[in-house]
C-alpha cells in the first residue's frame, strides 16, 4: 500500500541515490558513501515508523 509519506521518501531516496552516482562518478567517494547512508537511514526510518502504525494507511481494505 502506498502513503504519501512513503511516496515522498521514496523520492529523498531517488533523488540520494542519483546524488550518490554522480559523486562516485566525480570520484569523490566520501560524498558518495554520505548519501548512500542518508538514503537508507531514510528507508530504515520510514520501514521502522510503518511498522510501528505511526504512519496510517490512505488505501485500507
């Protein structure tokens, strides 16, 4: 199911991971590894408050 805090995580995340590519493709690794772990720390933050039910569901059955 999708919510629109998932929606918008998952965007922050689109948007690190293609920053992650163009720094690692600048060679710049430490940028690179930075915003790989901004964009999982996002996922892992956004799984854990699903989870939880701290985030409701717009689409319920």
């Amino acid at each position: 199911m999708f919510t629109v805090t998932g929606v918008v995580l998952c965007a922050i995340q689109l948007t690190f991971f293609v920053g992650m590519i163009l720094k690692f493709i600048e060679t710049d690794f430490l940028g690179g590894f930075t915003f790989m772990l901004l964009a999982y720390s996002s996922a892992f933050v956004y799984r854990n408050l699903e989870n939880s039910g701290k985030i409701p569901s717009l689409a319920e059955n």
